[in-house]
C-alpha cells in the first residue's frame, strides 16, 4: 500500500483532500524503482480543472505505454495546502507514487493559458526546483513546456530547459530515447540539451539569444549553437485515426470541471476566424475516421462508467461525418442513459434535430458565439456568419422549445466603432423579439438571453498580432456604453448582461506577445505573492503594476501600440506552417473588411499543405496555384 505523503492531520484540514492522494480509476501502477525513466506531467491549476484536460491524459497513455518510462501527475495545490506545504518544508509530490517531484527525471508542464504562469513557479518551488533554468544542476529534473503557450515561450523562457512545439504524439519517445541512451553514455545535462535541441520541434532557450533595437522591440534572434537550427518546426500528427488515444480515461474521485468522456473528433478548423489562435496554429484540418471514433468511445464509456460524452472539436458542424456519428451515438447509448453533448455547433436544422434528442430542451440553453455586434465588424473577423443566420437559428430553435440563449461578443477589435458595440444590443433585443413572434400558447414561459462580452486579446500567429490592444480605460468606456445601450430596448428585462474583468486582459495580452524581458517581472511578482491569477479573488493587478514598474517597463508598449509591418516578433522564431506572409495579407483584408473563404470552399495558400495531408488535399484545392501562393 502507498505511503501517502500528507499525514492525515493535514488531509483533513484541507479543502479537497481527494485533490492529493491519487489512486483513481484507470491510474496507472507501476514500480519507480523498475523504471530507467521517470516523467511527471502538470497542469498548473487546480486539480479539477487539470483532470479535465485532454492533452495530459493523451500524453499520460503515450508515455505509459512504454515499459522503461513511469508517467505520473502533479497539479498545483490550492492556497491552503500551498501555505502548510511552505511552512513545513514538504517537497511538491507526483499523486501516483507519491514521491517528491524533484527526485524525477522530467517536469513537463502543459501552459494552456497565459494567465497561469506564476503557478509554475509556484510548482518549481514547491518542489524545490531552482525557478530558473540557468541555476539547474546535473540533480535536477529537466523541465519542460508544452501546450499552446509555447507559440510565444518568449515571457517564460527563463524558466523552462526546453518547449516542445506542436503535438505530443509525434516526439516524446524520440526525447526519451535521447534522454536515455545520453545518460547511459554519461552525458552532461547540458550535452543531452543540445541533442534534444536537435530534434524538430524542440526550443531550447539557452541556445538562442536576443538582441533588441533602441526602441525596445526585438532586432534579432540567433542561435548560438552550431547544433540547433535557426528555426523551430512545429510538429503535427498527420493521421489521427492511427494516433494514441486514451481509451482508458482517468476518472476521479471528486467533480471535475468537465465530468466526462471527451472523444476529439477532428483537429484544426477550416474557418479561418483573424483573431482565433488555435484556428491557425492547429492547421491543416484533420478528421479522425468514423470507424476510429465508434471504437473509441464504445471503449471509454465501458472503462470509466461516465453518463456523457462530448465530441471535441474547434467546429464540429465542420466534421464530414457528424451526422453518422451522431445517430450511432444515440442509437448505441441514448438506452443507456448517455448524454451526448455537442459544444462549438452552427445552429441548423441538423444541429437543432440533434439537440432536441440528446438533450432536454426545457433544462438545456443554446449557444451562439457571433463575437461581433455588426455585420461588418463579423466580415473584419472573418466569423462567415451573418445576422440572418443568428436570426433564422434562434427562431427555429425557439419553435423547437428552446427559451434560453447564451450571446458571446468580443469588445475591442481591430476598426471596432459604436455603432458596432450598439449592434450587440442591438442583436440581444433582436434575437429576444424572434421568441415574441411565436404564438402566446406556444411558448415554453418567458425568453431569457444572456449577453457576455469579453476583451479582445491578440494572439502570436494571428493576422491581429500586428493589432493595437484596447486599454482597459477604453474598455471599461465601451462596457458602460454598452450597458446603457441594452437598457434602452424593448426587452431589457429579458437580457442579461455579463463582462470579463478589463485589468486581467490587459495582463494576459502582455503575457501573449511579450517577449523575454518580461521573465523577470513574473518572478518578482509572484514572489510578492501573486498566484492563480486567473482567479479572480486572487489577482491583484496592483502587484503586477508595480513588478511592471520596478523592472522600468512600461507593459503598454506589449499591448496598446500597432506593430509595423516589417517589425521582428519574439516568436518568429517558430515555424507553424502558416506562413507570416498569408497572416500579414489576412491582416490587410480585414482592414479591407474583406472575406475569405473557408477551406473547403477554396484554399488561401496559408502554408499548411506543406504537411503533406488534411483538409488541404481532401478539398481538391489546386495545389500549384497553393504552392505559388504560399511562397511568394
């Protein structure tokens, strides 16, 4: 039986206990003595918004698959445990053996946002790792970053020994042979680095250096090691259907934010959206097979006894055989009592059908996401939905039964205007009067429609990584107009209206496009105390204006100035396969306020056919003219 490493005492005065012990179903059990290779993965949050995280469970499987390699889990304490664990000098634990994190091989941490970067060092020190790389001996574990932060590592470079970029499937066991066969030959940390380095898709910080013009942005990045190259390739697995996938879930002991089977039917989208990262950095589109996906989730329903399971994507509508997979999952699960839950849906006809029998309309509410309250603002973005569409889906869905509509808007986008913030109210009101136009007695009660804005942040590998950032004066202008704005309709009483915090955007685009200089400012911080920043009765923006302050920069620069055109950016070092002339063009089409098609429509040479597969060649698209246009 494990030693666990809290002493009941302390289980018992935290919130949570079961955050801490492991032991859950499908967790992975082997002896760490038997093992050459020990890795710790991280999410660092909390553990229930950590377990509900797809990458690490892929990655959990990959890594256990093999026999040498032992893949255990660590997820930042809460405050309270934070606090005992400091005052008692109790090194950070793995949950499996429950041994301390600092006697293992790897660290690798998943940065999903940006806003959770002092919680990696809260992880460092807890395990009583030195917070920066530089200050790591031969003893320590190698530290790693993975993740769609890693598209700009530039703020956090300081403190990781290498980041991944791309997909896990495709390189992990290539580092750990490395790793392996290094050691065995007697290598030196920093030796074993360099040839890790070596391998595509792997940034090693230390061997690249960065020198910056008077006016603070960035004149060159060079590597300094013959043995690294000039730039890093993002990896991608081609062929999901033949990928690891974790048939075997873990599933824990206590709620997770999300308490189910989640079965990634496709990677990437074809849409195109100017300020979604992940729309660009996941391209090209690709499909897991139908067959594949059946077998997968027949398989993680029987192993882990969830009652719902939801189909991963950035779009789903967009999936070529949604249909068929819908109607196997109903047809096999619906007698079993599975919930099937369909998130990032085009509200149609199809969509609507499928809602209505896998869900229960009087308890359940509809999503819409138009992100901008005008049609031209929608055009600006690239969103390829119009006020018709919106309009004719929430009738339908209102004539189905439907009374509860969820709005998600974006504030601060790049030409945004007035009139543009107005239309939100504008659209809400809209929307509202569509459920007024049934027939009284057809009604299921009153209509409720909750409007959320949030604050645009640009995104490295974006066409809107050249734009201007709002501040958060502006914003705070905006989010008063608009409130009046909705108060003056005719249904106001039917809308509610919610808002993101203006002073936790403005940081987290700092942290988006932020480049080395800032490393020191998250030390110094998070020594001062800040932690779980995303929480927001835990931030404390004044803390932040000050490390800001005592480090003489002004974060502004990072957020509130239109970038030139030919300027260098921290992570143009990385190569996504979107190339930064199709983001640059993308970024004149929406000054333009210019559509462009999706990808099965017609291809717009961004550079990702390069990878040989995906929606690039099932689309028939000409390949020359993609070819000639991409590299031009």
């Amino acid at each position: 039986m494990r030693k666990l490493a809290l002493s009941d005492e302390i289980l018992l005065s935290v919130e949570k206990p079961a955050r801490y012990i492991g032991g859950e179903v499908n967790m992975q059990v082997k002896n760490p003595s038997e093992m050459d290779i020990r890795f710790c993965m991280c999410f660092p949050d909390v553990y229930e918004i950590g377990m509900s995280h797809l990458g690490i469970q892929i990655l959990y499987d990959i890594l256990n698959r093999r026999s040498d390699t032992y893949c255990e889990r660590v997820y930042s304490p809460w405050v309270d445990l934070d606090k005992i664990m400091r005052e008692k000098s109790i090194p950070l634990f793995a949950l499996e053996s429950q041994d301390p994190i600092k006697n293992f091989d790897f660290l690798g941490i998943t940065l999903q946002y940006e806003m959770c970067y002092t919680n990696v060092l809260q992880i460092l020190e807890l395990s009583q790792i030195p917070i920066y790389a530089k200050d790591r001996t031969e003893e320590d574990p190698i530290v790693i970053g993975g993740g769609p932060c890693t598209y700009n590592p530039e703020p956090i470079a300081d403190f990781f020994d290498f980041f991944y970029i791309g997909e896990g499937e495709t390189s992990y066991n290539e580092i750990l042979d490395t790793y392996k066969e290094g050691k065995k030959q007697g290598k030196s940390r920093n030796e074993i680095l360099e040839q890790i380095a070596g391998i595509e898709g792997m940034y090693v910080p230390a061997f690249y250096d960065v020198s910056y013009h008077e006016d603070g942005t960035v004149a060159d990045i060079k590597a300094n090691s013959p043995h690294v190259p000039d730039m890093v390739k993002r990896q991608v697995e081609m062929n999901l259907s033949e990928a690891y996938y974790p048939t075997k879930p873990l599933v824990p002991y206590i709620k997770a934010t999300q308490d189910r089977v989640v079965l990634e039917i496709q990677r990437g989208c074809i849409r195109g959206c100017r300020f979604c990262q992940a729309g660009m950095i996941y391209r090209p589109n690709r499909e897991r097979s139908l067959e594949y996906l059946k077998k997968c989730a027949t398989e993680m329903l029987a192993s882990t006894g969830h009652e719902e399971i939801s189909l991963s994507s950035l779009s789903s509508s967009d999936y070529s055989e949604l249909q068929e997979l819908v109607y196997y999952l109903i047809d096999e699960f619906r007698s079993k009592k599975v919930n099937i839950s369909l998130p990032s849906l085009r509200i149609d006809a199809f969509s609507l059908y499928v809602m209505s029998k896998v869900q229960d309309i009087r308890k359940s509410s509809l999503t819409f996401a138009p992100e901008a309250g005008s049609q031209r603002l929608r055009n600006v973005i690239n969103k390829g939905l119009t006020e018709e569409d919106i309009l004719n889906g929430a009738g339908k869905a209102f004539q189905s039964g439907w009374n509860r509509v969820k709005l998600y808007f974006m504030m601060g986008l790049p030409t945004e205007n007035d009139e543009d913030i107005e239309g939100i109210a504008i659209l809400s009101d809209q929307i509202a009067r569509k459920y007024y136009e049934i027939p009284k007695e057809q009604r299921n009660g009153k209509v409720s429609i909750v409007t959320s804005t949030s604050f645009f942040v640009p995104k490295p590998f974006t066409p809107f990584q050249w734009a201007r950032m709002n501040t958060r004066e502006e914003y705070l202008t905006k989010q008063h107009h608009l409130r009046g704005k909705i108060n003056e309709q005719l249904n106001r009483k039917s809308i509610k209206y919610n808002w993101h915090e203006a002073d936790l955007s403005e940081l987290e685009g700092v942290f988006a496009r932020g480049d080395r200089r800032i490393s020191k400012v998250i030390y110094d911080a998070y020594k001062a105390g800040c932690l779980y920043d995303s929480w927001s009765e835990y931030f404390d923006f004044e803390k932040w204006q000050k490390a800001f302050k005592d480090n003489g920069i002004d974060y502004r620069f990072y957020t509130c100035r239109e970038r030139d055109e030919e300027e260098i950016f921290p992570w143009d070092f990385i190569d996504t396969g979107v190339t930064k002339k199709f983001l640059l063009r993308e970024y004149r089409n929406a000054k333009a306020e210019k559509i462009t098609l999706n990808c099965r429509q017609s291809c717009s040479g961004c550079g990702a056919k390069s990878f040989g597969g995906g929606i690039c060649y099932r689309s028939g698209a000409n390949l020359e003219e993609v070819t000639n246009e991409s590299t031009n």
